[in-house]
C-alpha cells in the first residue's frame, strides 16, 4: 500500500510548480548573454522563430518572437554561431527551459555584414544582379530624375553638371532621405512615385539618378536595404545609381541598370556634352565639306573629259558621218538589188526558153501527134485501141477525130473492119 502524504506538508499541482519554477528562473536570469550554434531552426507561420543552442555539452532551446526578428538585420541558420541576449523562462505545456532572445548577434562577423550577404544571395537567387534584365540608358535624354538629398552636395553637383553638359534636359528633383532610419523606404517610395508618374503619361522620364555622396557604411546602409532593392528591380524607367564613392558598392548599385561611382560621375554617364556635341557636329560638317569639294571636283574632271571629246566639239560630225554610210549603204543596196533583179530575169527567162524546148507543142510542130481516148487516155499502146475505138488526134494544127480500124503492134496488122474515120 502506497502512503500517504503528511498532513503537513504541501501538495502542489503540476502548473503550479511549473509556475513558482518559472518565476524563481525568470527572476534569477533576467538578462543574459549566451554563446552557442543555431540547430534545429524552424520559423512559423506566425513570423516566430524557433531553434536550439548548443554547445559540446548542452542544448538550450530558444525562441526569437516575430516582434525581435522584424527588427534584425539577418535570419539565423543552422550551423550559426551565435551571441544571444534574453531572458530565461518556462514553457508551461512542455515544462521547458527556454531563453527568449531579445537580441541576436553573429558570433565573429558583424550583424550588419551577415545581413548584407544574406541578403545579396536572395536577390541574386531572384535574378535581381542578371546583366540582361538591366535597361539601357537613353543616349539623349529629355527628362531626368534624381532622387537625393535636398540639401546635400550631391544634388548640387549634378545640377550644375547637368547644366553645363546637357542644358536642354528637364530636370525633376524629388528630395528624399538618404541616411538614417527610414530613409531606404522613403528612396523606394520616391522612386515607386516616380514611376506611377511616368506609367500614368503625366510625367515622361528618360531615366533616373538615385545620388547621395561619400560616407560610412552606416551612412550608405539605406540602399542596402530590401526595399531599395525591391523598388529599383521594379521600376520601367532606367535607374542609375550613384551611391558614395568609386570603392563603396551598395546592392542598390547591383540591382540598378547602371552603376556610376559617384553622382557626378552619373550625369556623365547619362548625358552628352553639348560641347563635345558641337565640336562633333563642326569635324563632320568639315569633313562632309572636303567629300562634297572632291566630289565635285572628280565630277568637273569627268566633265571636261566628256567635253573635250569630238562629239562634243563638232556634235553634227557624227550625224553627217553616218548620213554619209547610210547614202552609201543605200547606193550599194540599190545597184546590189538591180543586180539580183538582172540575174533572176535572165535565169528565168534561160528557164523558160528550156522548158519550151522541151514543151510537146514544140515537138508536134516537128511532125509529130499525140494521140488519146475519148476518155483523155494518151494512147502508147496499140494493144490498148479496139476497132471502132474513137481517138483524138493531136498535131501542131489542131485535133483530129478519127475511129480506129486496125492496130498494129511492132509493124503486125491487126485488121478491125472499121470505118477510116468520121
């Protein structure tokens, strides 16, 4: 049997003692620093961060409430070595000691250093740094923008810079600050108006200067800010940043579409000097004058040549020339078609005396007769008439009609009894 307790002793619930253990802890460490590795890091949907500190012999759970993390310039990771500063106290439902992190520090580098890094690799892991999203500044400007101090040495410089280089540039100053808490937002804000005003055709910009002058890197921290960041990659307007000096290189420097090492140095960038303008335009009017005098002067050369040419000189000679050639083609034609005339007439007529030579007209006027049918049969064979037989006569006088009697073939009568003729 299990014994029971003195009735004079104090019997105290669970969340009871938890309580009183949690009040003597958060009493007896109300502020202390502790050094240890960040594992097991895990964040909320609330925005609270959990983890554990750890060393080679212990492990202390932590806890960095959203209202702390907001205010921190970098996100703690497994692997971190850590300074941390809070305060202990008791997780009820678990019964566990945990250290409520009031300020976090990474252990050998600086805050500010580790959250510049962190940052750097998640706008290069969005494409924020791609060279081919950059835009490329107007060659030209008509309107420009900067955005800086109001009363800092940077907007006077480009000012007066702008005034001497390329006077007939609208010029829209839009203060802001550039240092200090706040001031990385005000810059997105400014820029964000800016470009609401180009979008809406208001405003028309051809690019704009984000300036501020030399300092630390607590002065420059402000365009190392997500929000610069944000509001540069998002703007339409080409964006030059022109941030401290040659050596200070802020992510807003990064993410614009050009980086100039300094304000002055980006009115240079952005603009032509009207100067160096007008000298251009002096060299080319002289040389295009030196091309058009030696152009015109090959023109006269060839001109003269084309002159002194004979046709030029006595333009009828060469019409009266070829007047000539034709009189003589024409002549020569002529006497050439006479000629061809005269051959063809006597060849025609030689073939005509021939062909009457040989004509049967001709030959029956020597005595001899051509003899056919009644049919037009030319008679050849004796064999072919039959007595009665009615043949027509041929000779050089006429025709004779007659009706065959006998036919006698190689000298052999051939008696019919037929009449002599008709």
């Amino acid at each position: 049997m299990t014994a029971a307790p003195p009735t004079d002793r104090e019997v105290m619930s669970v969340s009871a003692l938890v309580a009183r253990l949690r009040g003597t802890v958060e009493a007896k460490f109300a502020a202390v620093w502790v050094a240890g590795e960040v594992v097991s890091f895990t964040k909320a949907a609330s925005g609270h961060m959990y983890f554990t500190l750890k060393d080679e012999a212990a492990n202390l759970r932590a806890v960095l409430f959203r209202g702390v993390n907001l205010r921190m310039k970098f996100e703690p990771r497994n692997g971190m070595e850590v300074l941390a500063r809070g305060r202990l106290s008791v997780f009820d439902q678990r019964g566990d000691v945990q250290l409520q992190i009031e300020e976090l520090q990474p252990k050998g580098v600086g805050a500010a250093e580790l959250a510049l890094r962190q940052l750097k690799e998640k706008l290069l892991a969005r494409g924020y740094f791609d060279p081919r999203r950059k835009k490329p500044l107007p060659k030209y400007p008509k309107r420009v923008a900067l955005i800086a101090s109001a009363t800092g040495a940077a907007i006077r410089d480009m000012l007066e810079l702008l005034a001497q280089r390329w006077p007939r540039a609208d010029v829209i100053v839009r203060p802001s600050r550039v240092q200090g808490t706040g001031a990385a937002e005000e810059v997105a804000v400014a820029l964000r108006e800016l470009n609401r005003l180009h979008a809406s055709g208001k405003l028309p910009l051809c690019a704009v200067v984000i300036g501020r002058g030399g300092g630390s890197s607590e002065d420059l921290a402000a365009f190392n800010e997500e929000a610069v960041a944000d509001a540069v990659f998002q703007s339409v307007v080409p964006v030059v940043s022109a941030i401290g000096h040659e050596t200070d290189v802020t992510v807003a420097d990064l993410v614009a579409d050009h980086r100039a090492e300094t304000p002055t140095a980006a009115i240079v960038a952005l603009t032509p000097h009207r100067l160096e303008l007008l000298a251009d335009v002096d060299d080319r009017a002289a040389r295009l004058g030196e091309a058009m005098a030696r152009r015109l002067e090959v023109a006269r050369d060839r001109l003269d040549a084309v002159a002194s040419r004979p046709a030029f000189r006595r333009p009828l000679q060469r019409v009266n020339d070829l007047e000539q050639r034709l009189d003589d083609t024409a002549a020569r034609l002529h006497r050439a078609a006479r000629a061809r005339v005269t051959g063809a007439a006597e060849k025609l007529a030689a073939a005509a005396a021939q062909l009457d030579g040989l004509s049967p007209l001709n030959i029956l006027k020597r005595g001899y007769s051509l003899t056919r049918t009644t049919a037009g049969t030319v008679v050849t064979d004796p064999a072919a008439v039959r007595p009665g037989d009615i043949l027509l006569t041929r000779v050089a006088g006429g025709e004779i009609r007659s009706v065959a009697v006998e036919a006698a073939v190689h000298g052999t009568p051939n008696p019919t009894g037929a009449d002599d003729s008709e």
